[in-house]
C-alpha cells in the first residue's frame, strides 16, 4: 500500500519538478474523497537548499524519514552536479526493498547514478536523453515516452510528464478513482498514456482550443456510442483528416488511441465502484462486447478486467 512519500531534495533543485510531487502527494485529499499521504521533504543535509532558479527553500527533516518510505521521489536538478552518496544509498535501499522510486525529469541521472537503471528502461527529458544514453549503456533510454515503469522505478520526461508519472503510481496503487481526484484538483487530464510521445512538433494549432475542449468533453458524454473520426470532425467543422492531425498536433495521441483510453477509464470506474457485469461495462462504456474491453486491458494494463475487479473492486467497502 502506498502510505509513505518521501522526496529528496537535492542542490540546484527544479522548482516546478518539486511542486508536482508536493502537488500529488503532499495534499490531504481525504474530504474529497481522495489519499491523504504521509509527506516528508528530505535533504542530505537539512537547510537551504539553492534552487536552480536561484532562490533557497528550507528543509527540516534528514534523510532517516526515507528508511521505511514506500515511494521515493528525485526532482529534477542541475544534472552533472555531484549528488551526496548518502542520496545514492537511500535510492539503492528503497528499490532494494521494492518500495516505488519515482524520478522526474533530470532526476533520472540520480536513479542511474545509484545503479537502479542497470538493466530497465528508463526516459528523461528530450533534451537529456543522448546524455542518458551515453552516460548509461547499461540502461534503454526511451527519447520519445512521457514515462516508464519498469518493476517499480518509474523515471518521467520533462517538467509536466511528471505528473502523468506520479499519477500512474497513485493508480496503480490505490485505484483511478483515487487518481482521478488528484487529477481533477490539479485540473489536469486523469490519464495520459506512459507511451504517449514527450515532444509534440506543433503544440500550438491554428484552432481555437475551445474547439477540442468542447468536443473532447462530448466524446466524454457519449462513451457508449460509436464516435468515428468523420462524426468527430463534423461537430468540430473540419475536414477528417485536418481534425485527425490538429487533435493529434494539440493532445499528442490520435482521436481513436484518445477516445480508448478514456473508455479504458470509465471501465476501471466502474470495475472498482459497481457490481455491472463485464458485458454491461462494455457497453457502457463504448466497448461494444466484453471480449473487445478484454483486449484493451490486456493491451495497456496488462492485466484481465476480470483480476483488475479482483484487485481493486468496491474498495469504498474495504
């Protein structure tokens, strides 16, 4: 069970890469309906820490507080800096023991420091990932995912990737609708796919954003129908094949692989939260038939909806 985070800090730490693991797991989201964690921010040596930005941060608390933690969290910091061997060792522990350890952007170069990239796949920053590579052939740097989870080390891309990564933790632990609240008090997507590619050639469309928010929102409503890209590219007035590369341009995945994983969600909802059987989830849910659902749990999750239920169904009774 994830209970308790602890986030190391380090010199030259990236203020944002810091704020989302403050964000997903310092906040009690327990009246919501959410986690509440067990928090602790640690340093080697306890003090002013210097951001990379230049301003300082106090921490109180020295690393013995990640002794028995279940999860530990690196930001991203000047990478190339020397990292305290105290740091180093707690990492080794923590993936020894098999507790979560999370790396956001830069914080990657931590991880492989310590020995616990040997052997798994790992991602970073576009703009860090030959330096990765080059640095760690022991590791398969992906250039192009927003995360990987590899047997519990879970290394993030680039500034907000790390949320998708934290997320994915938090799912994977404690269920979708657990990461869902998250999500929707930090007003950001529940889910964006590991896969997904990090860089996105035009992140800037010649479309009104509104345009996708408004049909993204209807796809939503209408999971249980069959949305065809045609059908999609009418309510947003484009051609099909202008809404399949602005929708791909401005969300980074396609509208089909965007509209399963959504379905995919809505499926574990009601897996956790309802007694439906499969073939009602599927149908709801835009599935069309239980075998077909199957397929896309095994496809992504790795995982049967039958033994998803069993993990995580009517947890509100546990």
């Amino acid at each position: 069970m994830l209970r308790k985070i602890v986030c190391v800090t380090l010199p030259g730490l990236a203020p944002f890469e810091f704020g989302v693991i403050c964000e997903v797991f310092g906040i009690d989201r327990s009246a919501q309906g959410g986690p509440a964690f067990d928090f602790h921010v640690v340093a080697a040596e306890p003090g002013p820490i210097r951001t990379k930005i230049g301003f300082d941060i106090v921490v109180h608390d020295n690393l013995s507080a990640a002794a028995d933690a279940d999860l530990i969290a690196i930001p991203g910091y000047e990478s190339g800096a020397p990292i305290d061997p105290r740091v180093l060792q707690v990492v080794r522990d923590a993936a020894a023991r098999g507790a979560w350890v999370l790396s956001v952007c830069s914080g990657a170069f931590v991880l492989a420091h310590a020995g616990i990239l040997d052997g798994r796949r790992s991602t970073t920053h576009w703009m860090y990932t030959d330096a990765l590579a080059r640095s760690f052939p022991n590791t398969t740097v992906d250039p192009d995912v927003l995360f990987v989870d590899d047997d519990h080390v879970v290394t993030g891309a680039g500034t907000a990737a790390g949320i998708d990564a934290a997320l994915h933790i938090v799912r994977t632990e404690l269920g979708v609708t657990a990461a869902n609240v998250i999500a929707r008090r930090m007003v950001v997507p529940p889910q964006r796919d590991g896969g997904q590619s990090q860089y996105i050639e035009a992140p800037v469309v010649d479309c009104q954003d509104e345009s996708f928010a408004a049909v993204t929102e209807w796809m939503l409503r209408h999971l249980d129908q069959d949305l065809p890209v045609d059908l999609l590219a009418r309510k947003s007035l484009m051609s099909p094949r202008t809404f399949a590369r602005r929708f791909r341009a401005e969300l980074g995945t396609t509208p089909t692989r965007w509209l399963n994983r959504q379905r995919l969600l809505r499926a574990q909802e009601l897996l956790e939260e309802s007694s439906r059987s499969l073939e009602e989830i599927a149908a709801d849910t835009g599935f069309g038939a239980a075998a077909v659902m199957r397929h896309h749990f095994l496809q992504v999750l790795q995982t049967t909806p039958t033994a998803y239920r069993r993990a995580f169904g009517l947890r509100q009774a546990g």
